[in-house]
C-alpha cells in the first residue's frame, strides 16, 4: 500500500480533516504559501456552550461550518486530505456536510 501526499494551491486548497478522542478539527491549507485559509473544530465559539465531541453531530457540524467559511473566503473546490482515517464515520459525515455547503471535491 502506497501513500501519496496530498498538496493544496490557493485555487484549490487543501481540507485536512484531524479527529481526536474528543475533538473535530477542519482546516483549508493552501500549501505553496503554507497559510490556513479557513478554520473550524467543535471547539469553536459559534458552537457556544453546546459541549460538542467527538460524534457524528459534531463531525456534521464542523462540516457545515468550514463549508460555510470556505463560501466566505470565496473558495469552491478543495482536495480532501483524510489523513490516515478511512472514509466511513466521523469522516464521512464532516464530507456530506461540507458539500452540502456547496464545496466540490
């Protein structure tokens, strides 16, 4: 099994998806300028004192929000970087959100 990486341009960007025991977290990363364009994770103010986990609403939510934030940098299509999760879960539920946002990829 190879890995290859996975590099984003500023007109497509890289969405790194990082989940932990208690957390999501959500970055667009534009690799030649090593500069995150946009941010999101459960641990994010517009959540409030929700106290979201690492779940599958907390993942649906993370989704919305970093498809929302994409929208308001003027981002619409990105490569997926999943890392080393396989895409079933957490994973695929932050995905689904994200393109019902309107993110392509």
């Amino acid at each position: 099994m190879s890995s290859k990486k996975v590099t984003g341009t500023k007109q497509r960007p890289r969405l790194s998806v990082s989940i932990s025991l208690g957390h999501i977290y959500a970055q667009m990363i534009d690799d030649s300028e090593a500069r995150t364009l946009a941010f999101a994770s459960t641990l994010d103010k517009e959540f409030g004192k929700k106290k979201l986990r690492s779940n599958l609403a907390a993942a649906k939510a993370v989704g919305s929000l970093i498809g929302k934030r994409a929208k308001k940098a003027g981002i619409e299509t990105v490569v997926f970087d999943r890392g080393s999760k396989r895409y079933h879960g957490k994973v695929k539920e932050l995905a689904d959100a994200a393109r019902a946002e309107g993110l392509k990829f």
